[in-house]
C-alpha cells in the first residue's frame, strides 16, 4: 500500500495483490494503520489528497471504512517532540516550533488541520465511510472508550482487550536529560 502511495506504478499488480489479499481474509476485518496516511513526515512524502486518491482507487470496489483520530495539536507537536528526542533530535522545543511556522510549506503543520484532512477524505470517500473520533475522549477511561469505538467501527464484538502504553512519554526530567545528551552525542 505504502508503495503505491509513494508512485504510482504497477497499479494492476498492486490491486491484484490487494484482492489476493481479500480471498485470504475469507469475509474477516483487514485494518491498514499509518500515522502515514496522514501525516507527510519527510521531504520524500506526498501530500494527503494524493494518499487519498491512490487509496481510493487502490481499493475501489471494496466497501473501505476509514478512521481518524482527531489529537489536540499542540498536544501532538509536544509529543512528536519527545518521539524527535528519543531519535537524536538535538534542539529546544521552542526551536521545533520556529522551524514548523518558518518551513510550513514543506513539513508537516499543515497536516495537524484535521479539518482539511476530513474535506480531503470526503473528496475520495462517501461520509458514511468516515468515522471521526476525538483521541482526549477516547484516552478519557481508555479501556472503556477505546475498546468500544474501536469495536463498534470494526462492527465486531468488544472483548475488552487490555490495553497497554508500550511507548511512555518522556518526563520533564528527561526531556533535559535526552536533549543534553543529544547534543553530546553526534548522529550524523
């Protein structure tokens, strides 16, 4: 999937390989989950409503639900600066943000409009195929909540899945930790 996102080539063998991929999954549920479907997280990305016109014609035919996850964005920046950090990221936060608002037009900001990203997906996707969920209420009493979204938008049973955080967040402590060592530390 990710590579017909990227080019558009072989466009027969991929949707042949999709359909082999149904007649394996004998009438079962089939989730794709990427942050990538949404997000343009390097130069080399292509924008959303492109994503979304391949998918669309990738899986035509096939009755596709899709899912987003809307997320605060100034909660997502501070996350995706901690992910940044764990990664080698060696500058202050106020210095991600300088670079979001100067390079907008070739990063990711304009993808934390999950407004747009919802117009976009109505362009490919009729409404009843869209199921918009707010992450603050999901996480609110997340065994609940989550299992039971998520269950209803797969039309399956809830079986009440434990639910684990296996990615923590960095504390306040070690974000000045990890960042002084990151710049210690040469990546490149």
């Amino acid at each position: 999937v990710c590579r017909l996102l990227r080019e558009k080539k072989n466009i027969k063998f991929y949707k042949c390989e999709i359909e082999k991929l149904f007649e394996l999954a004998n009438n079962k549920k089939i989730v794709f989950s990427s942050e990538h479907l949404a997000f343009n997280f390097s130069l080399q990305g292509i924008d959303s409503e492109l994503k979304y016109s391949r998918l669309a014609e990738l899986f035509s035919g096939h009755g596709i639900n899709i899912l987003l996850v809307k997320r605060n964005p100034i909660s997502l920046i501070r996350s995706l600066y901690k992910e940044y950090l764990k990664l080698g990221y060696d500058r202050e936060y106020k210095e991600l943000l300088k670079w979001l608002i100067t390079f907008k037009d070739r990063n990711f900001l304009y993808d934390l409009n999950t407004n747009i990203k919802i117009e976009q997906l109505h362009n490919h996707f009729s409404s009843a195929n869209i199921t918009v969920l707010n992450l603050n209420l999901l996480i609110e009493n997340v065994d609940i909540n989550l299992n039971n979204k998520i269950s209803e938008w797969l039309g399956v049973d809830n079986v009440n899945l434990e639910i684990k955080n296996c990615n923590t967040s960095l504390s306040s402590d070690q974000i000045s930790s990890v960042l002084a060592y990151n710049k210690l530390t040469n990546y490149g």
